[in-house]
C-alpha cells in the first residue's frame, strides 16, 4: 500500500472516532445513557432559570417584546390580525407585526388567550431556553454525529458565553441580559432546520420537515433566517457525488422554504421603503459587525464560546474542527459543519471587513451583521461535542490498553468525572451569574409593590383623560436613571402599555429617527410628537410650560395643555428625505418653533436630495385653525377630530408615516400627505371639517398564506409522486422486458 492509499483509510479511522459510541455501550444503555445527560443539561436550566417565571417589567428589549405580546391577545381576542394592525406604543406608532419578526409574538399572544399574554411570554422564554439542549443534541444526530458526541454538544449547550453577549446564551435572554426573545425561537429551530437540510441534500429524505424548519426560522427571525438559507447554497457542493442530484435538492429546498415563508419575505420587500434605517447605530459595530480581526480574535482567545473562564468548550471546539478538517476526503458530515463555520463567520465580518460588497446581499442594509455570530456559535459547538466524545473514546481506550481487565462501568463513570470537572468552571459561573439574576428580579418585584404602584397612579389618570402621549426622559438623557427599582420609568411606562416618546430606536418606523433627536426644551417639538404628559422626578420643574395634575411619591404627573395627536395648521414649505435620513433631514424642523405656530414642511419622500435649504419663514398672520375636538383609540388604528379653519390648511395625525393610513374630510375620501418629520397629514378646506383617519394594513396576508400551505403541501406529496412514477417506470420496463421475451419465443 502506498502512502497516497493509506491517507483515505487513516482519515476514515479519524472520522469514525469521532462518532463512535464508548466502549461497553450495548442496545438500550447505549441509547438512555446520552439523552440522560441531555436530560441533565435541561434540567440545570430549569432550576437555574426558574426565576425567569416571576412576573416583573424587564429593563431590556423584552420590555417590548412581551408588549407585542399582550397586543397578539388583544387583536387576536378582537378578531383581527395582528400583522395588519397598528401596533402605536412606540416611535410613533407603526405597523411593527409586519416590519418585524412578529410570529414568536403571534403564537404566544395566541397562547395567552388561554394563560394571559405575560404568563405565556415568561414561560416561553423559561422553556425555550431551558429545552435548548435537546434541539442541539438533534441536531447534531442529523448530522451524523454519534450519541455520545451528540450528547457532548448538548451538555455544552447551556454554558456558551460571548465577550459581545448576544449570541447563544444566557446572557442574550436573561432579566439581566439583553433580552433579544425572538431570537430564541429560531435559536431553537436553526440547529434542526440545519440539520434535516443536510440529510435531505445528502440522503434525499425529509423534504418537508426541512422545508418547514427552514421557512418557520425565517419567519422567527431575520438574521437567522439568513443563515438557514445561505447553507442550502454551499452545502450541495460538499455533499459527495452527483453534484446534479445535490444541487437538484437544495433548489427543492431553497425554492420550497422562501415559498413556504413568503408571508413574510413578500411584505418586507414592498413595503421596504417605509422602514427607516437605524441612522444612531450606522458606522457602529452593532450594525456593521467587528470586523474579521476582532471576530477571530474572540474565537482563537476564546472569548466567543468561553469568556470570562477556561475555554473548555473552545477546546473541544477546536479538536472537533481538526478532526473534521483531516477527515475532509472521507466525512460529508463533517466537510457540511466546517462550512457552516466558515459561511457564519463571514457574516459575522460584515461590512467592517468587506465593506460595500455586502450590499449584494439581499437586504443587507437592514441588517444587524454582528448577530450572525450566533451561527459561529452553533457551527462551534456542534464541532466541540465531536471533539469532545473523539477525546473521552481515545482516554478511555487509553485506559483499556494499560490496564487489564479494566471495567466498562468504570470507562462511564470516570468520563463522567471528567466532564464533570471540566465544565466546573463554566457551571460555577453560570450558577453565580443566574444567582444575580435571580436577586434582581426580586429587588424588582420589592420595588414594583412600592415604587410601581405609586406611577401606577399616574398611569391611571393618563389612560382615563387620554388625548395624548406620555414623555418620562430618554436613555440619553436624565430618564435612564429616572427609575422603578431598576428600571427606568419610559421602560416601566411600556410594561403597562403606555403611549410615549422617550423609549427610543424600539421599531422600523418613519418617526423612530426623529424621535431620537426630540429636545425635551423645544415646545414645538412636544406638540409634533403629540406629547400631553409629563412624568418628573418629584419637585423637578417642566422643562416646557405645563400643569402640575398630580403627585405621587418621587413621581410627578404634568400636563401641556393643547397639544393632542392631531393639529391643524398650514403647509409652508418642503424638504426631501428618504428611509436612511429621514433623522437628519428632519433635524432643522426639529429645532424649529413651525410647528408650535400651526406651520408644517411637505415632505418630498424618496428623494436622494444632497440637502435641504434653509427653512421658510411662518407667514405673519393668525393660525390656519384649531381643533375644537379630538377622539383617539390608535390601538384600533383610528383617530378623529373636528378642525376649524380660517382657510385651507392641513389636519396632521402624530403618527408615523405609513400609506395603510386613509383620511376622509366630511365624509369623502382624501389622499394623505407626508409631513415632517414623518407624519400623516390630509388637506382641509376653510370651514368647520370633521377628519377621520384609519389604517388598514397590508391586504395580501390571505393569499401568501394559502400560497405557503400550498408549497407545504406541495413539497410533501412531491417524494410520493415521484416514487409512484418511479414504479410504474419500472412496472412498465418490466412489461416490455417481459413481451418482447414472449415474442421471441
């Protein structure tokens, strides 16, 4: 045999250990042994995150995540869709369901018919995070990694901790962490969508589970989406002779999954352009990504799977991708998994590292690249369970080969004490970090029967007066640490679904930029944004004129009188903004006094205009008109006033942009208008005019929806289809075989 015949046949052997089950493992010991130690990882979460079921506002993004919650039960128990609601607590207002990854929100709004929207929020996230380890352990199977190697990533599962955070751990998710919810229902479906769609490109089986993981993680979550369907890309490559079959599948799978999910890809795209871009955040790390230097410098030091500790899953990580790499020739499975690794790590690049060669992905703008490092991640931790068992099985044959005689109960046990011992240090900091958790949710609970309970008087009155949003200070300024315990009073305001300005850069909406840049001192900016409230550390004075209404504890409750959310005044003037400037462009408005004398600008949307010129001066004479009366239930996406007018002017609705708004003066229906910074508007003539404004959502969600049922259903009857007309090819070859013999004869 030469050395060239021998490489195939020791990398084959490589392969092998890497999947083999330990010695002794026979039938089914071989087969509870592994899911007992997923078992064991599933249930450390449960105990350890028990404290995610206290009822508590969250002082992250879960804040707006379980509100998107109660508004799913609220439409859902009205009869209507959410997705093609106005969802108005925030920037605004905005048709959020659509513009965002809302079908975690949907399902457990659904779920909260039957518990409350807050109980099946907090459980979701508690059993979802806690039952992590069994989609790994799954999927790691599907690509073909023995029992102990799968049981080994699963173990690991519940330990990964990043230098950036928002990856696939605790600290994503937790009370104390950032709270990024959605993320966690693809968390759980991207490790199986992965792993039925490389055994459908290699074995041909499973087409629809693939296809519906696939599709169900796209619609859970954007980012994640991206990287379930970038894999059906690479993966036919590497998946062995033919190429044509491979590549053949993966079509069926790509085509079949962005059918499948075209409920939500198609409103995305056409509705595109009344998304604003994050324009704080662009040119930061947190769009852009890190970059290639810190990405890798994370990984290799690793601070991506192991911060703040030994990197033992790092490790095991990277003798799992040795293994993987020397069995490149011989193991499909493990060519599919280094790349994943390398397809996820060049999105996590992102634009730092190639700059505006992302914009050939689709939809690259509206992405968050450094998220993709959750897929580094995954890739990594699939790799580290291989690594792991290829280590236990040498040790322990090791052991075997010295020691005669030596019991297979004892090679069990003392991998066991190993594992035990080398995830110490990652158990050890994850208790103390859950222990941390776990103390402040209840010094929230402690401080919401007080603290809460005395703004909650406030909120009282505001929901019972209405007629205009609630201002509590922003992240940037003294609000962050205006607070209920821990958590500031704008965040708290949003645990009780209160219509404010001052949560800022929560949604896609035309008026989330402009609100970032509100000055608190400016009159005319409380009167864009629709501002009626204060809320003020106690004894501090308005930063505007306004009406002490009430004191409660270290909270007051001002309020302005006149401003509402509609107006009436008069066109005088246009600028030009498109979705990525719409912040800036507004920007001189803002600082304005136009509108505090009923003057508004035209805006002249979608235009890549250089700049805007220098702002009109408001006619010297009385105010276009007032309104006499106002009616607001914008939760229903409906507003109404009665408007007087001394001549034509404008009716402007303080909420965002959208064309689902229609506008009817007197009855008859009038095209609306955008005014800045991003407000609906309808012309109105001199006289007494009553105005209503609805919105009605996207209209195509009945039949994209059927049109993913039918691709479903589809791609399920196509493998019996096939194998039908494979036998009745046969059936009618073994026909032809058989007549021309009789002819013969």
């Amino acid at each position: 045999m030469t050395a060239a015949d021998a490489r195939p046949a020791r990398t084959s052997a490589i392969a092998r250990l890497a999947v083999r089950p330990l010695p002794g493992g026979r039938g089914r010991t071989a087969s509870r042994g592994p899911w007992s130690i997923v078992a064991a990882a599933v249930g450390w979460n449960l105990v350890n995150l028990r404290a995610l079921t206290l009822s508590v506002p969250y002082d992250n993004d879960s804040s707006l995540h379980e509100q998107m919650v109660r508004f799913a039960t609220a439409q859902l128990r009205a009869g209507h869709l959410p997705l093609t609601s106005w969802f108005p607590f925030l920037g605004a207002g905005s048709p959020q369901f659509l513009h965002y990854q809302s079908l975690p929100a949907i399902l457990t709004g659904a779920l909260g018919l039957l518990t409350g929207p807050d109980v099946a929020f907090r459980w979701s996230l508690y059993l979802l995070l806690s039952l992590w380890p069994v989609s790994v352990y799954l999927s790691a199977r599907a690509f073909g990694a023995g029992r102990p190697a799968a049981a080994a990533s699963a173990a690991m599962a519940p330990f990964l901790m990043s230098a950036p955070g928002v990856g696939y751990e605790q600290g994503a998710y937790v009370w104390l962490g950032y709270g990024v919810w959605t993320q966690l229902w693809a968390m759980w479906t991207l490790p199986l969508a992965w792993g039925l769609s490389w055994r459908a490109i290699r074995d041909g089986r499973g087409y629809l589970a693939a296809t519906a993981l696939t599709a169900l993680t796209v619609a859970l979550h954007f980012e994640t989406g991206y990287l379930a369907l970038s894999m059906l890309l690479v993966w036919p490559l590497l998946a062995g002779r033919p190429l044509v079959v491979r590549v053949r599948r993966a079509a069926v799978l790509l085509g079949g999954s962005l059918l499948a999910a075209a409920w939500v890809i198609v409103p995305l795209v056409e509705q595109r352009q009344w998304a604003a871009i994050n324009e704080a955040l662009q040119g930061t790390g947190l769009v852009n990504g890190y970059g290639a230097r810190q990405v890798l410098d994370w990984l290799f030091t690793g601070q991506l799977l192991d911060a703040g500790r030994l990197p033992a899953i790092t490790v095991c990580a990277a003798l799992g991708l040795a293994l993987a790499w020397l069995a490149w020739s011989s193991d499909a499975d493990a060519r599919a998994l280094l790349a994943a690794l390398a397809v996820c790590l060049l999105f996590s690049f992102g634009r730092t590292t190639f700059g505006s060669l992302v914009d050939v992905i689709p939809g690259g703008a509206d992405l968050f690249f450094r998220r993709f490092m959750m897929g580094v991640q995954l890739a990594a931790l699939l790799l580290a369970g291989r690594g792991a068992a290829s280590l236990a099985a040498g040790c322990v044959r090791l052991v075997e080969a010295r020691v005669p005689r030596w019991p297979a109960v004892l090679s069990a046990a003392a991998v066991l004490v190993a594992a035990v011992a080398v995830l110490a240090p990652a158990w050890l900091q994850l208790d103390a970090y859950d222990r941390d958790d776990g103390t402040a949710i209840a010094a929230q609970q402690s401080a919401d029967s007080t603290q809460g309970v005395q703004l909650d008087r406030l909120i009282a009155v505001i929901e019972r007066d209405g007629g205009g949003r609630t201002y509590a200070g922003l992240p940037s300024n003294w609000g962050q640490n205006f607070t209920v315990g821990m958590v500031p009073v704008f965040k708290y305001l949003e645990s009780r679904d209160v219509d404010e300005v001052g949560y800022t850069l929560r949604t896609a909406s035309l008026m989330t930029d402009p609100e970032y840049l509100f000055d608190e001192s400016d009159p005319s900016d409380y009167r864009l944004f629709g501002i009626r409230y204060l809320i003020l550390p106690a004894g501090e004075q308005p930063p505007v004129r306004a009406r002490l209404a009430m004191r409660s504890g270290p909270y007051w409750l001002w309020t302005i009188d006149g401003d509402g959310y509609v107006q009436a005044g008069q066109i005088i003037g246009e600028i030009s903004a498109n979705r990525t400037n719409v912040g800036t462009s507004s920007l001189p408005v803002l600082g304005s006094d136009l509108a505090a004398d009923g003057a508004y600008l035209g805006v002249m949307y979608g235009s890549d205009s250089g700049g805007n010129g220098p702002l009109p001066t408001v006619p010297s004479q009385s105010a276009a008109g007032t309104v006499s009366a106002e009616s607001a239930d914008l939760a229903d996406g409906e507003a109404s006033a009665t408007v007087r007018m001394r001549r034509p002017g404008v009716a402007v609705l303080s909420a965002s942009y959208d064309p689902g708004w229609t506008a009817t003066v007197n009855g008859r229906q009038l095209p609306i208008r955008m005014v800045a910074p991003a407000l609906v508007a309808v012309d109105v003539p001199a006289g007494t005019d009553h105005v209503v404004f609805r919105f009605q959502g996207y209209g195509d969600y009945p039949e994209l929806l059927a049109l993913s049922g039918l691709t479903l259903a589809m791609v399920a009857a196509a493998p019996v289809c096939l194998r039908r007309a494979k036998r009745r090819r046969a059936a009618n070859s073994r026909a032809a075989r058989s007549s021309r013999g009789g002819t013969s004869s």
